[in-house]
C-alpha cells in the first residue's frame, strides 16, 4: 500500500561503491551512501492519491460517482481478485484465504460473476485491452470454473483475443499443471506471471515456499510451447537467510530460463501489520546493509545480462513489448504495475478490489465475508473511494509522467496550471532539491527529468508532488523503497 517520506538532505563527499566497480559500469552510478539516504519509506504509486487515502464515497459536487464515468470509456481494463491459495507463505502481505475446501472459489466466482452484471448497465461496450487475474492464487481455479469466469465476463464486457490486448494471470508454479496452461490460452490469456521469490532451499524453507527450479523450467517451456508471448518471474530480495550470494545463484538460474519480464521486489518485513509474517524468525532477516547490497548486486546481474531497467523495480528483454513501449514512450501504469496497454477505466471484481475512471476510485470491501454479504444485499461491494479534484488530476497525470516517461515538460505543466513550472510547483521543488544535488533528477529549459541513477529511486520522486503525503497529520505507514 502507500508510504512516508524516505528522502534527506544530500551528504557531502562520495561513498564507497559496494561492487568495487568503476566508474563507467553498470553499478557506478550507485553507492552505499545514495542507497541508504533513499531507502526509506515511500508509496508506490500505482495510484494517486494512494489507497490508504480512500473513504466512505458520497456523490459529488455534479451528483455523480465515479462509475457513472464508465459509460464513455474507450478502451477498458479488468480486473479479478481470487483471493485463495492452498499454503501460506510467510512473506506474503495479499488479501489471501488458504483452504483446501474447493468449494469455497465455486461459490466466490457466483459472487464475481454477479458483481460484473452490476456493470452490464454501467461500462460502454468499450473493448478489455488488459485483464488480470491476480490473487491470492488465481490458478487454485480448476479448468472449469476458469472457463466458466471467461465465459461469464465475455458476456457483460467485450473480450478480445490476438497481439492487440494483454491478459495475463498469476501463477503458483507450486500447484500449476502444464494442461491448464493450454486451457489459458484457449481462453485467450497471453502473458503468464510466475511466482519464484527465491530457489534457495533454506530460504525457500524459512518462507515455507517450497519450489524446485525444475517445476519452474516445466510450466516456462510449456507456456512458450503454448504460445503465451510474455513470460515473467516476480523475485524478492531482502528474504530471512539471504545474501548477495545466494540470490546470484537464483538468479543463475533465473538468467538460464531467460524469462521475458523480471520483477525484483524489496520484501517489506511489517510483522505488526501482516500476521503471517509473525511466523518468519526474525534472527534471520539480512541487515539494511545486506539488503542494499543485495539490491546493487543483482541490478547489475540483470542489466549486464542484458535485461532493460524500466525503473524501481522492473527490468524486460530488450524485444520485450514492455521494452519496446517504455522506448516509445508508451509505458503506462495502474494497479498492477507497469504496463503497455492503457485504459480510460479499470473494473476490479472481487474482495477488495479497487476500480477507477477520470472522475475517481472505488474498493470493495476486503473480507470475503462482507464482500459476498453485499454482494447478495445489492449486486455490488463498493466499501470506499476517492473522488478526483482537479488538484489530484494535475499530480495523478505528473506523477504518472515521471514514473512512465521519466520526465515532465515545463510546456506540458504551464498549459495545464497557467503557469511556469517554478510557480506551480515551488514548494515541490524545494523538497526535490536533494535529488537534484545528487544527480538523481535534473531540470533544463524543457524538462523535469530523471536521470539513470535516478530510475531507482522514482518513488522520492514522485512522493514531493503528493500533496496528502506532507500534510501535518499524516501517519499512514509505507513499505521502505530499499
């Protein structure tokens, strides 16, 4: 979810580079020193304003809702949250039930699919150029009720198949049959998200995560077979019982299968809030040092490997599509992450799911308990939201610029506020001050932009322009950018 400010005032003086490389290589760029003044807390943004910020929706100042802006929609992005899996993983922070009782996501897909009737009336038949199944494990679904979710949803919204759209899932290669894989792609699915973490046995063993890099080579030559088109592999660093060691052996392996996409997430260790994680021995859990290291390191893994950074935490193939868009300036952002294909509108069904258009945000409730009670009571679960200022939609389009484009044009900003950029935003760019003395960001007669040493750290970037982040009583908690 979202976080405070991380950044300081800059150091004076250079710290040492923790790879001993020189200057010219891929890790020169960083240092110890520049990693420890960022690493601090900060939201992620795939939002704006973030969603700890949402409340109780009433109509705005025209009467309306977000939703009612659905109805004008030219291109939609949907979205599915099946909250089940069959083990827990310590690590984990996602809305999640573990059962074994199968009928439990039967019953949870009725619910799904009469969410999405509440839209019939409400969405334009604007084409779905995204979906995503998320989870959870949204492949603790048999082939049936998959069918039978894809066949429901192709019946309220406008589902599409080829190159031209994106639907993807997530995947448990723990319990994912290379036959479902094929039934994915007959319903249209062409991008296939894996869940490695890490392929050390002892830290495999303290996340209770068990997976072999052979179950992983299996499922990615079978999908490549099947014709999914884009293949990746979410990892984490900073697990109980890692080093810079052992992750450079996973990512040996990882290197080896030469997935499309790599997402190499910071584990945020937030026991007080995520009671699972009360399970992880905290005797474990590498230093802040160990983890920026680790950080460093494997960046430089992966782009000497040949991989592209798009920023924070995202790396692609060069031929990848996610490459090739963040090369043409056609990268976008939204609750899943990076993406290719955006959307006027996204649709989330399921526990706690959240949905926005140009007016706002709205989130189901989060249990699914109370999801399929309102569900039953109304047909929908819209628990709380945001109505957009236009305040917030200067900062949402600025923010967005930043984290996609890795830049903002002064023309852009005084076409939009009715004045020069240091005008409009004087107060932010005081707060930017200490990027800019450390070559994080620049500003020439065009431009606010990020520089490469600055792709690290977008999320400081992007947290000067927001404005609920540095009122006075802010107390929301956010995960640590390193």
């Amino acid at each position: 979810m979202a976080d405070a400010d991380g950044s300081t005032m800059p150091h004076s003086g250079r710290s040492s580079d923790l790879t001993g490389n020189q200057e010219g290589s891929p890790a020169a760029v960083l240092n110890t020193g520049l990693l420890e003044r960022y690493a601090g807390p900060c939201p992620r943004y795939t939002s704006y304003p973030t969603a700890d910020r949402f409340r109780a929706l009433c109509a705005n100042d025209s009467g309306t809702q977000p939703w009612d802006a659905l109805n004008s929609v030219q291109a939609l992005s949907l979205y599915v949250h099946i909250p089940f899996c069959r083990s827990l993983c310590y690590f984990c922070a996602c809305n999640k039930v573990i059962t074994q009782q199968y009928g439990l996501a039967s019953s949870y897909l009725d619910h799904v699919l009469r969410e999405a009737e509440w839209y019939r009336t409400r969405v334009a038949r604007a084409p779905v150029v995204q979906l995503h199944l998320g989870g959870g494990t949204p492949t603790f679904l048999n082939d049936g009720d998959l069918r039978r979710l894809m066949f429901g949803l192709g019946d309220v919204f406008d589902l599409r198949s080829g190159d031209q759209v994106e639907y993807s899932i997530e995947a448990d290669p723990r319990v994912l049959e290379c036959e479902t894989l094929e039934t994915l792609r007959e319903l249209g699915f062409n991008r296939l998200s894996l869940g490695i973490q890490d392929f050390n046995p002892s830290v495999q063993r303290a996340i209770n995560r068990i997976c072999s890099p052979e179950q992983v080579r299996l499922l990615t030559e079978a999908a490549r077979q099947c014709g999914f088109g884009s293949i990746s592999y979410d990892l984490i660093y900073g697990l109980p019982g890692q080093d810079v060691a052992s992750l450079d052996k996973t990512l040996d392996t990882v290197l080896d299968l030469a997935p499309d996409r790599i997402a190499l997430y910071h584990y945020a260790h937030l026991p007080d809030r995520f009671k699972a994680q009360r399970l992880i021995n905290s005797d474990l859990m590498p230093p802040p040092s160990h983890k920026i290291a680790m950080q460093l390191a494997a960046s430089q893994r992966l782009t000497g490997a040949g991989y592209v950074f798009l920023g924070m935490d995202h790396f692609a193939r060069p031929d990848d599509a996610l490459a090739r868009a963040a090369e043409e300036k056609r990268l976008a952002r939204n609750f899943q992450g990076y993406t290719l294909m955006p959307a006027d509108a996204l649709v989330g069904l399921g526990a706690s799911a959240i949905s926005y258009s140009r007016d706002g945000y709205w989130q189901n409730h989060h249990s699914n308990k109370e999801y399929a009670a309102a569900i039953q009571e109304r047909g929908e679960a819209i628990a709380r939201g945001w109505n957009l200022s236009d305040d917030d939609r200067l900062r949402q389009w600025l923010i967005m610029e930043l984290m996609c484009h890795l830049r903002v044009s002064r023309s852009d900003i005084q076409a939009r506020t009715g004045q020069p950029f240091e005008h409009a935003f004087a107060v932010e760019l005081a707060r930017l001050q200490p990027m800019f003395a450390d070559g994080l960001l620049g500003l020439n007669n065009r431009d606010l932009y990020v520089t490469e040493r600055g792709r690290w750290f977008l999320r400081n970037a992007a947290a000067a322009f927001d404005t609920y982040l540095h009122r006075p009583d802010q107390h929301a908690r956010y995960s640590r950018v390193l």
